[in-house]
C-alpha cells in the first residue's frame, strides 16, 4: 500500500435505476425487475472486508424500503450510509419545501434502518444542472458529496465543526495520443485499456491529497441484462467490461487505503433510535360475491431468456391484483429459441401447475405462437400478451369488461383517443401508423390500430383459423379473418411503452412487404366476396 487514505463511496442502487441523457427505466416497472442488491452487496462486502477497506454507501428510500436488513449489515460492518437524492424520479415538486420533505422522509427511513445518524447526502446529477435551491444544513445534513466530471467537493454547513476538505475525484488525467483524457469513477475502471491500468492505479493512489474513488454497485455484476430503453452507445458505457470490474477493484483496493467521507471529514459515528416501520393495520380480505371468467394468459417468447425473471415478477403481480376476481392460467410458448429461454422457462414456471410451457421445434413467428397458445389454453377467454410488457398488462381487466357474444377479439390500441406512446422508435410507429390506415380502408371494423399482440379473445371465435402469415403479419392476418366473417372487434386505450430489456425481432423493410402483401390478399378476397354476392343477386331476380 501507498499509506495514503482515499475515500470510497458506492451507489447503492440496482442497475434498472439507471438514467442517462433521460433515458430510463420509469420508476413505477421497478419492482417488475428481479432484485439483484442483495447478491452484489455481499460480494462487494466480502471484498471490502478482505482488503479492510470501509466505504460510504449512498442510497435512496426505494432501495431502503426493500432493503432494510442489508441496510442494517452494511452499517454494521463499520461502513457509512448516507442519502442518495434522486427526487426527479419521485412525485414531488420542485420547490424547497418539496425537497426538505423528501430529505427528511429518506433520511429518518435510512436512520431507522441503520441505527446509525446519516450526515450525508448526494445529489442526482441531473437535479444539479439548474440553480441551487438547497443547501445540505437546511435538509438536516452535515455535508453533501456531489461528483462532478472534474472535481468532487464536500460542502458543510457554515455552523458545523467539520474539516471539510476538498477532495479530487480519484482518478488523475491520462495522456493518451497527445491529449489528456480526463477518467474518473467505476466506468473509468472498466473502460480504461489495460495497457494503462498500471497507470491509472498508480495515479488513483499517489502520495498526495486524497482523492475520491467511487462506483455503482451494479457495476461489480457480470450477469446483467441490458436494458434495450438505452441507447447503443449509452449501453457501451454501461456494461462494457463488468466481467473484469471485480479484479480490477481488487487490485485498486491493494494500492491504499480507504475510508468513507464521515471519517475524512472527522464526524463521530453517532447511533440513532431504529424503529420498525408501522405494519398497517390488518383487514380481512373481502370475498368475491361472484368470480369473473376464468382468463388463460398467453405469451410468445422468442430469444426471451435475459427478460423471463421480469415476466415472472408480472404474473405475480397479476396474480395478486386480476387473480382475486378472475382464476388465471398461463400458457407460454417457446418459438423455437436459440438462447437459454426453454430452460429458463422450466425453471422459473415448470413447477406451478397453472403453467402450461409448449415449445415449437423450429422459429415460426409471433401469430404462429399466439395461435399454439390459444389452443393450449383450457379457457375459452384468452388473453395475449407481448413478452416485453410493452402494453401494461393491468390493463387486461378493463378490457376484458368489452367482451359481448358478438365480439370475438378486443384489441389494445395506443393511437386510440386516450392512449399514448412512450419512447418508442418513430420507424416502428411510422410502420404500425401506416399499416393501420391502410387496413381501415379495407376491412369493415374502423380501428385506430390493427397490429398490437396485448388483445383479449373468445378462443372460439378462432376454431379452425388458418394463417398464411405466421409472423408479425399473421397479426394483422388473424383480425382481417374475424373482421371479413363478420365479427366486431373492439379496442382499448393503452399506453404502448419501449421494450426495457432485449431486442424487438421486428425487420423494417420486411415488415412494410408483409403488411402490402397482405393487404392485396384482403383487397381481391373483398372483391371476389362482392361479385359473388352480385352474382347470387341477379340469379335470384331472374328467377
């Protein structure tokens, strides 16, 4: 070791809470995603504790609310716990008040989980963009560590008795190719070449004023799905190299020794009162009168493994929302997956028998694999779903209510009055728009939108259906064949989201062919179906 004292400081935060250049996953999906803390933290703390290293552990009241025991270990191990402000994400307003409330909420919840008083806070980048409306004294704090891309300052309120030195971000200038290339953080870690990372450790931890070093928790997780709501190069940054993050910490915290900014800054350790929070006051459950219909949920999967543990945390909450009034089955269909979806699949749902998994030998499609899923559903009331969740499947109850015996299919629509759209490329929109207004000028049922997988159907409305599409187009194709046997179809205001994990299997130029091919099909089918009618019409007035 160098004998110098660096401080460290971790984002304690799960990888979906993320937001950059607002991009982000919104706050009211988070609970859909499986919790990865829990297992990151432990091998954070293994690590911590094998080179005697103590850090600051920033963190929000989402985490803490969920997070309660490992909020106590952390703390418990002699590291620090402060508040991570991210109230953007929150439903408060931007005036002081707003923010004092929130300060307050989040440290007492933080307190009361560690048992330790919390003297500092961070404040989310982009809320530091605009003019300063706070200070950390006025918010109940000793001081607040706010990064830059440059400097990192430790700001105490004018009245405390604090040293509070300002610190450099702990990462120095590289010289690369003539230029100095400022790095700085755990993406530095990850990103920098390795040519360079004898350099980089060596300037982290020179004889000379301490520096900050700091990294988000998920970082340290080899295992993470990326979230497709990123862009390409926002994604690069984000997950590049988190293989190698652990041995290359491993090496930084050989080089010095760190602490966390309580003890640079010389503030006792103070224990504070932990309370449990008030368990709400028990209500027996009301009984259903009379049970909805029975509802099969089915899903297409295709290369969907990274995102199944998502889905998984969607049916339960369907479950313990929908599946008090209606008695829920669920049919999953694997189209022919080259990734790990099918064993994925057996293990997240082979156990429970209101599961039925169904896999088809070879790739055929989306409509292919909503059709095998409609007949393996054991209900006659049978609703689709996308594997993304881009439509919110609470709603299905909604649309369930505009099921009558003439209709045969329910469909969710976001270009329907009421509905909306939420980050979704304008190419996908520019083709589904397109394709939507084609199909009302040849079908009888006036849609706003004819290609959305989220609908609801009478299983027997489609005995016997044949598609000659069995991709994305047998989509359309399946609601064309209702529409032209005289079937009303109805449709729902739904939001239409961007997919957060994987990738869409929709081809641009392929899509544009399918959908004009299948709309001459309908065009001649219409017209054959006329001149038959005029045909039957002139033989009976001869008669």
């Amino acid at each position: 070791m160098s004998g110098n004292r660096h401080l460290l400081t971790i984002d304690l935060e799960e990888h979906f809470q993320l937001v950059t250049t607002g991009r982000g996953v919104p706050e009211r999906h988070w609970d859909r995603f499986p919790a990865r803390i829990p297992r990151n933290a432990a091998r954070v703390l293994r690590l911590l504790d094998r080179h005697r290293a103590k850090a600051t552990f920033f963190t929000g009241s989402w985490v803490t609310e969920r997070h309660r025991a490992l909020i106590a270990e952390i703390a418990g191990e002699g590291h620090e716990i402060a508040c991570h402000f991210a109230w953007g994400r929150r439903p408060v307003g931007p005036g002081a008040a707003d923010i004092a409330e929130h300060a307050g909420e989040s440290k007492r919840l933080l307190e009361a989980a560690a048992g330790r008083v919390v003297h500092g806070c961070r404040v989310a980048r982009a809320q530091r963009s605009g003019p300063r409306t706070h200070d950390p004294g006025a918010l109940g704090f000793r001081y607040e560590c706010s990064l830059g891309s440059a400097a990192a300052r430790f700001r105490a309120p004018p009245d405390s008795s604090a040293e509070a030195a300002p610190v450099r971000v702990g990462v120095p200038s590289l010289r690369v190719a003539g230029q100095d290339v400022a790095l700085a953080g755990g993406e530095c870690l990850r990103q920098v070449p390795g040519a360079l990372l004898g350099r980089y450790l060596a300037g982290c931890t020179a004889p000379r004023a301490p520096r900050v070093f700091t990294f988000k928790l998920w970082e340290i997780d080899p295992e993470l799905a990326e979230l497709a709501i990123l862009s390409r190069a926002q994604r690069l940054l984000s997950y590049r190299n988190h293989a190698i993050f652990g041995d290359r910490l491993e090496r930084l915290l050989d080089c010095a020794e760190f602490v966390p900014v309580r003890e640079h800054l010389r503030l006792a350790e103070e224990r504070a009162m932990r309370s449990e929070p008030a368990a709400p006051a028990a209500t027996p459950r009301a009984e259903v009168a009379a049970r909805g219909v029975p509802v099969s949920i089915v899903v297409p999967c295709f290369n969907e493994e990274a995102g199944l543990a998502y889905l998984a945390n969607v049916f339960a909450s369907l479950d313990a929302g929908l599946g008090r009034r209606h008695r829920l089955s669920f049919v999953l269909v694997d189209d022919g997956s080259t990734d790990g979806t099918w064993p994925e699949m057996q293990r997240l749902f082979g156990d429970d028998a209101r599961f039925r998994l169904v896999r088809h030998d070879r790739n055929r499609g989306v409509a292919a694999a909503i059709l095998t899923g409609i007949g393996a559903a054991e209900d006659d009331t049978v609703a689709t779903i996308d594997s993304d969740c881009s439509y919110d499947p609470a709603r299905i109850e909604e649309m369930l209510a505009l099921l009558a015996p003439d209709v045969a299919l329910v469909t969710a629509s976001p270009y329907h009055a009421g509905a909306g759209v939420e980050g979704v490329p304008g190419w996908r929109l520019f083709v589904s728009r397109g394709a939507s207004w084609l199909y009302r000028q040849v079908l009888r049922n006036k849609l706003a939108t004819y290609t959305s997988c989220f609908r609801i159907h009478q299983k027997s409305a489609l005995d016997g259906l044949i598609l000659r599409h069995e991709g994305f187009i047998g989509v359309a194709e399946m609601l064309a064949r209702l529409d032209m046997a005289g079937w009303r179809i109805a449709e729902h205001p739904v939001v239409l989201e961007t997919r957060l994990l994987g990738r869409s299997k929709l081809r641009l130029l392929r899509a544009i062919a399918g959908h004009l091919h299948l709309l001459g099909e309908i065009a001649i089918a219409r017209l054959l179906d006329r001149r038959c009618v005029g045909a039957m019409a002139v033989t009976r007035g001869g008669r």
